[in-house]
C-alpha cells in the first residue's frame, strides 16, 4: 500500500533527532522478529526447513546459514535468493519462493502455538513498566499479519496499540514505511517516540523515520551494523537501557 503523508524524505533530515534525558517520552515502537521474541532460530528457521522438506527438496538451513540469509527481508525473498544462488534461473526461483511462502507461513503459525517461539527475557516487563507509566507501545513489522497476530496475543496479550505488519506495508525494512504508518495511524510525534530493534535494517529505518532508535541484538545480529542507534545493549535486563528510559522519563521514578 502507499506510504502515509510525509514521505520518508520528510523525517530524513531528522536522522540526530533524540528523546533527551527530561523529555517526555509518549510512545514506543517495538519491532518483532528477533526484537520482542527470539523468532528466527527457533521459529521462521525450522518453518522453512520443514516446508522444504514437505516440499521434497534437498535444501536445510542450518544456524550458520540462516543467520547469513537474514540479510535478505521478506521470506518469499530470501527463498528466491537462495534457489538463485544455487543455480536456478531467476524467474523459477521467484516463482517457487512465492509457492512456498503461504505454508511456510502455516508452520510458522503452528510452532507459534505449540509455544516454540518466545518472548525475549525482560521484554515483558519493559512493556508493563512504560504502559503502567502513560507510554503508548505499538508494533512496526514487516512480517505479515498471518502469523504476527497470534504470536503477539499468545505472548503479550492484548498490550500493544498498535500493529503495523508486512500485510499492510509492503516496503520492508530498511523502507521506513512501517513506521511511518504507525506514526501516521496513532498521531504520535516522532521527536516523543522510541523505536526499539535488532537489526542493522531496522535500525536504518527507524532513523529513517525521524526515530529515536534503542537496539537489542541478539545472537544473529551481534555483528550487524547498528549505527545510528541511541543505545546498544545485549538484552532487556540491561541497567543502562533502564537508566535510559528513567532519565526520559520523569514519571518512572521506581522499578524497570
């Protein structure tokens, strides 16, 4: 779909912008895959693999692999970009990308309800704390809604304000679009937001989109890029990253 009013040209220059120590914070952004959960090793990983095999193709993904193949948003892309790779014609492998894609979206959602997918430690309790606090939490995703509604009710409930996925947004990260649909959407003003990512791509989008942007990587992502990010930190239980949300926070005088 079109991008909401103000393009992405209209935030760029507000790539410095920050949240400052005694500003008000009114919303954060959270992205999914790898951010709220740890959904690619254990979840997408497994889903392709098991929908090559029902698919009868020789193709495994292992960790190393996968975490390689990340570089690569959309998963009816990374497929594509993979059969290429190993020597099938261009139009065929983009075919047989999208063949696969809607079951390997199915077994996605079935790991989801078995409960193989999970939230990241301390996430939780991030989110509880800015809600209790007046914070309004909302999701910018590039994964489709198929399988990111139920994740995020078998995990966070009914938490979030806002969910923006790939479904509604077809530019992926880095395209700063998802989030510019969630500022559109809720009204929120980008110089009182923080989005919260992984990823070398999702850092660059959240700049992109005049964000404040806090990154949490993870195993695949430790080595990414993440330039432009406020603060970096390997998880949620992190002090400094509560000492960052209290300082931009009167309002959060106890607890994380």
């Amino acid at each position: 779909m079109p991008c909401c009013p103000g393009s992405a040209a209209t935030f760029a220059q507000r790539k410095d912008a920050d949240v400052r120590p005694g500003d008000r914070l009114e919303a954060v952004i959270f992205d999914v895959d790898g951010t709220l959960v740890d959904s690619e090793r254990d979840g997408h990983r497994v889903a392709f693999n098991r929908t090559f095999e029902e698919a009868g193709l020789p193709d495994h993904w292992d960790l190393a692999t996968y975490g390689k193949l990340l570089r690569i948003t959309g998963g009816n892309r990374r497929m594509a970009h993979w059969f290429e790779r190993n020597g099938m014609p261009p139009a065929q492998a983009r075919e047989l990308g999208e063949r696969l894609h809607p079951r390997k979206t199915e077994i996605m959602r079935e790991l989801i309800a078995e409960g193989a997918v999970r939230p990241r430690p301390g996430v939780t309790a991030l989110i509880d704390a800015l809600i209790a606090r007046g914070v309004a939490v909302h999701v910018a995703t590039t994964g489709t809604r198929a399988w990111v509604d139920p994740l995020l009710e078998r995990s966070f409930g009914d938490r979030f304000d806002t969910v923006v996925t790939g479904t509604e947004v077809t530019d992926l990260k880095p395209s700063p679009a998802a989030y510019l649909e969630v500022l559109r959407l809720t009204g929120a003003s980008p110089s009182h937001t923080v989005a919260v990512e992984d990823s070398s791509n999702g850092v660059r989008a959240a700049v992109a989109a005049g964000l404040t942007c806090i990154a949490s990587y993870n195993s695949y992502t430790r080595d990414d890029d993440l330039e432009g990010a406020k603060l970096i930190v390997s998880s949620f239980d992190n002090p400094a990253l509560v000492g960052w949300f209290r300082q931009r926070m009167p309002q959060m005088v106890s607890g994380a």
